[in-house]
C-alpha cells in the first residue's frame, strides 16, 4: 500500500499545485465590484470552485481511473478508495479579496486517509502528507509545536449555521477562560496544515465537512499530531466533530471541546 500511497501522494501534490495556478489567476482577476452570490446563509459561492474541481477531478481520474471522486461542488461517489476535495476552502475569503484560501486534496481507502495534500497558492506552500510516509511543508519536513500549556496556546475555532450560534460561543467561552488564544481565519482546512506544521497548537470545529477535514487529519497525525476519530459514525459522508492538536495538549482540549 506505501507505493500506492507514495504514487497518489506525489500526483495529488502536481496536480494542487496546478490547480493552484488557476485559482491564483482567477483571485488576482477579480473585479473591485465583484457580485457575491450564495448558496445558503453565509455559504458563498464562486464560479471559480467549480473550474478549479473540474480541473483537479479530470487529472486524478485520468491518473487513477479505478479511483472513486467526491467534490464539494460536484459530488460525485464515495467507493472504497476515493478522492475528497475542496476546490477552494476559503470561499467567503476568495470572494471578497482576502488572501487566506486553499486547495485540498484527500484521497481514503482502507477505512483511512491515506493522502492528504493542501496547498495554499498566494503563500505558494504546499502541505503534503501520506500515511506512513511523514509530512512536509514545501518538501521538508514538518511537525506540531509540541505545546502544552493552554495558557500559551493559540487554538482556532471554526464554526457555521450547521450548528445553533449557542453552542459555537459557548465553546469560544470555554477555551478563552481556559487561557488559549482564540483565533479564526475562515479555511479550516488551511488551519488543520498549520496545526501540522506547528503554527498553532489546535483546532476544533463542532461539525466539519469530510472534503475540509480529511487532507488536514492526516498532514497533523504524521506531524506528530493527534485528531479524533472522525470517519466513525458516516463521517465520510456526513461530517463530524474535529479536534486536533498536539498530543500534549488532548486532554485538556477534549475536556473543553467535548470532542474526543
């Protein structure tokens, strides 16, 4: 299986690569009176999601034809080896000219994420990571700060309309009196990479979507990390709580979070 892995690996980490090429184009492109559209409350849309999938569905398929492809924009299977991607996490910040966006990749089989790729094409970092095989940060390697005093951490918190406004502020209520530094940039994908590569010692989300947890769940635990178990109970298909975070720092996090 560590040659398949190392196979999908170097592809997925070409193909984000060019993938990023085109958002990047498309983000410096954007007119100054760009119309914002929505595909629900706070859910913004881009015409840019869906090229920037359609190109990445064509290049892994064309490489891995016996592979399965579930894109956020548009869908497609999940089978027992298949590719997870989020054309752009960091919609809402692509759209109004912010430059905090990302391109994951995830591929799973085996009931785990085998492959995690996320690259983030105005800082032109790419994030690669392959079960078994370590994790690097443009080719060398990378790993979880190590921290464990909540009192010295700095924790981002993602949230959405998924969930009751409630649950998210008691949460940020929680781990503010607990002493971390709370912090949200709006791609929680490109959070779980930063975790990996020890820029922030957490992240937790009440519910995350499969195509924008999974590339970062795997980039953490070969950074030394650790997350929750998030494809138990459909999460694939469904979405689930996420934690992840330095090992020294789990117990404290999941008596906060409650995610565990």
């Amino acid at each position: 299986m560590n040659t398949g892995i190392a196979v999908r690996l170097a592809h997925a980490s070409t193909v984000a690569r060019e993938a990023g090429v085109l958002a990047r184009r498309r983000f410096r492109e954007r007119p100054k009176g760009l119309s914002i559209d929505f595909k629900g409350h706070q859910d913004y849309l881009s015409a840019t999601d869906a090229e920037v999938e359609a190109l990445i569905r064509k290049r892994l398929l064309d490489a891995f034809p016996e592979d399965a492809f579930y894109g956020e924009e548009g869908g497609g299977a999940f089978g027992p080896s298949v590719w997870v991607v989020d054309p752009v996490d960091g919609t809402a910040n692509f759209v109004r000219g912010i430059p905090q966006f990302c391109i994951s990749i995830a591929f799973v089989a085996e009931g785990e994420v085998q492959v995690g790729v996320i690259y983030d094409p105005l800082m032109d970092e790419l994030f690669a990571a392959g079960r078994g095989l370590g994790a690097t940060l443009n080719g060398e390697a990378m790993s979880v700060s190590g921290l464990g005093d909540i009192r010295q951490s700095s924790v981002e918190v993602g949230w959405s309309t998924r969930l009751p406004l409630r649950d998210y502020v008691a949460l940020v209520g929680r781990l503010t009196e607990a002493g971390a530094g709370v912090r949200r940039g709006g791609s929680g994908a490109l959070a779980l990479a930063y975790v990996a590569a020890g820029r922030i010692d957490g992240y937790c989300e009440l519910h995350m979507n499969s195509w924008d947890a999974l590339a970062g769940i795997v980039l953490v635990r070969e950074a030394g990390g650790w997350t929750n178990a998030f494809l138990e109970r459909s999460g694939l298909t469904n979405g689930n709580p996420i934690l992840a975070c330095t090992p020294e720092l789990k117990a404290c996090l999941v008596a906060l979070t409650g995610i565990g």
